[in-house]
C-alpha cells in the first residue's frame, strides 16, 4: 500500500512544478499551451496574462509555437578566396655542387687550398708528383723539334731534285704526330694539378701530403653556397597546379620562425608511383651563408582557387544527410546543404546554393522548420 502515497506525492510535486515552470521557464510555456494547461493556470493566476501571451509568442528564440515569426541572428556570408597551403619537409644542397677527384694515379705532393676556403673556377686545390710527366713533355718536345728539322731539311732539297714526294709526306707525318704527342704529354702533366671546376667553398680535404691517389680518389667536394636548391615532394592532388616561379617559403627545420622567400625552378616530369608524390626544387638565398647545404627545411606553398561563402562555424549544422545551414529568403528560413571546402580559424568555406541577397543564420537555428517565417535581429556577428 505504500505505492499510494508515493503517487501522490509525485502528483503535488508535479502541480507545483507544472505552475513554476510556466512562470520561471518561458520555453515551456509553448509545450504547456500546446497540451491546454497554459489557459488554465493563467485563467488560476498561477501565471500572469502578459508572461502566458509572451510564452506564446516564443521568447527571444523560443520558436513559432505561437505563429510568429522567429527571431534569428543571420549575416551575409563573405565571399572568400580557397586557399590550399601544402607543407613538405626537403633537403639542402649547394646552386652548384661537385665532388673532386684526380684525373690520373700519383702521390700528393702537396696541397694548396684548406676547408672552408673560397674559391674561384681555376684556382688550385692540390699537385700531385708529375717528374715523370715533365720528363714526357720534354721527351715530347725533343721528339718535335727533331721532326720539325727533318721537314726544313727536306723543303730546302726540294729544287734539288734530291727528295721523293714520299719522302716529304713521311716527313710531315712524323712531324703531326709529334705534335699530338706533345700534347697529350702537356694534358697529363696539367692532370697532376687538381683545380677548382667552379667557385664555392672547399669542404673537408680527405687526403694529406704524400698519399698516393687515383680517379676514384674523393679528394673534397667545392659547393657554391650563395643559393640552396632544395629537393622535396608535393602530393599528386597539387601536381597539375605546380609552376616553374611558384612562390614558396622555407623554414630551417633547425630554426623554427625563421622563414625565407623562395620559388620553384624545376619541377620531375612524372609521379612517382609509390609514393604518389612529385619531385620538386625550389631555390632561396644564401647570401649571408648563414645555412648550410644538407639541412633540412620545411617548405609551404599557397595555391589560390575559386572564391567560395564563408560562414561563421556556429552556423554549420548537421544531419542524417550531412552538413547544413539554415538560410534567410525573402523572410523564411530555407535549409541548404552545404560541402566543407576549408575550415579556418574564424570561418569556414563552403559550397551551397546561396542566392544574392540571402543571409545565413547563426544564432537561434533550434527553432527553425523549413518555411517558417524568421526575423532577423541585430547581433554581435550581424
């Protein structure tokens, strides 16, 4: 028996409720009229007349329980550039980079140039032994001016009747390929001074006097540091919108905040299809030679594309079907659906069917219905 006086307890508790709600929580004034209890506690004085008929008419969002129109916060959506930043982490290398080694085997005799020397094309870096090739091209000289006797000899018994025209032909032979032979002798012996290709500066020296070396002999390396290229990849999505010139800025990874001014100048000629990544390089300056090459940079590049309504994040709702946002046309709420282009910090670009002149909503959205007539108040976002 003890069920009865709980049921009645909850019984006064609910009418107690019921009137408190009426009078203190206006959204619940549209429910109590829709189930005929609002009259009755107006018509009791539990709820003044003047609170009952602002119940009905749905408070400042309260809805179109009462048939009025709905009172809403909506803005004009700003049209807005699509931008599509890509990121990418890429190595460093010198605008002109090149390994030395010896064109021919010798002992180092001694080495000019040091690490972290500047240098220009032509200067020395190292001599190797070349008493042997000296030796050539004296051999070499002998050999041609011996030759070179034998042809004026010749040429001045030629009205003599006294030489053969085979004579004089064997005579210029020798004396033509005395030359050459003077002149491979003078190109081994330029050989054994190892110079600079190109300016830049000198890496580590990985030889020392008197070490003996060949072709394959890495001697140093000179790069040209004044600007970097860096290799890195972009997605194949961007791949049809990167151009030769495109600005791009890089970050030292090393050196966060740091960012410098660059743009693409080369660009592989297809997708690498493991990675479905394109190889790109891009250059910057280094005229305080401040980096150096093999670091390791984090580049970003900007593409712009068509412009697109931006809307304030609390406007965007969702669904069973997805994303949308309620719209104001011609004084009702209308319920586009929308496609999420990019979301920023302040706003989100999106692709809906927008018409001139219609306003998004972004405040007072729980109580719209498709159709229903909306009044736009002013608000911090209008």
């Amino acid at each position: 028996m003890r069920i009865i006086p709980q049921l009645l307890m909850v019984a006064a508790l609910a009418a107690a409720a019921v009137p408190l709600a009426a009078r203190f929580v206006p959204g619940s004034r549209p429910w109590l009229d829709g189930i005929g209890l609002l009259a009755p506690l107006v018509k009791a004085g539990l709820v003044p007349e003047a609170e009952a008929e602002g119940g009905q008419s749905g408070g400042q969002f309260g809805g179109a329980g009462g048939g009025g129109a709905t009172p809403v916060v909506a803005v004009e959506p700003v049209p807005t550039v699509l931008r599509d930043l890509v990121t990418a982490i890429g190595s460093a290398r010198g605008a002109t980079s090149v390994v030395l080694s010896p064109e021919v085997s010798g002992r180092v005799l001694r080495i000019v140039a040091a690490a972290g020397d500047a240098v220009a094309a032509g200067d020395l870096i190292l001599e190797l032994d070349a008493e042997a090739a000296e030796l050539a091209v004296e051999r070499a000289r002998l050999v041609l001016a011996d030759a070179q006797a034998t042809i004026d000899r010749l040429t001045r018994l030629t009205g003599s009747g006294a030489t053969t025209a085979l004579q004089t032909q064997e005579a210029e032979l020798a004396l033509r390929t005395a030359e050459l032979a003077l002149r491979a002798a003078e190109r081994d012996l330029a050989d054994h001074r190892l110079t600079a290709p190109v300016a830049g500066v000198v890496g580590l020296i990985g030889v020392q006097a008197g070490d003996l070396v060949s072709s394959s002999t890495v001697v140093t390396r000179i790069e040209d540091r004044s600007r970097l290229v860096i290799d890195f990849r972009v997605p194949e999505r961007v791949a049809a919108l990167v151009r030769p010139g495109n600005a791009v800025t890089a970050s030292p990874v090393s050196q966060p905040g740091h960012e410098i001014a660059g743009q693409i100048t080369a660009i592989d000629n297809r997708v690498d299809e493991t990675s479905r990544t394109l190889r790109v390089q891009a250059e910057i300056s280094n005229e305080d030679d401040a980096l150096r090459a093999g670091m390791a940079f984090r580049m970003a590049l900007e593409f712009t594309g068509a412009e697109y309504p931006a809307v304030d994040p609390l406007a965007i709702q969702w669904g069973g079907d997805g994303a949308f946002v309620w719209a104001v046309r011609a004084g009702k709420a209308l319920r586009l659906p929308i496609r999420i282009l990019q979301r920023n910090a302040d706003a989100v670009l999106v692709e809906v069917a927008l018409e001139p002149g219609d306003l998004v909503v972004t405040e007072g959205v729980q109580s719209l219905r498709p159709g229903a007539e909306v009044q736009v108040q002013p608000g911090p976002r209008s």
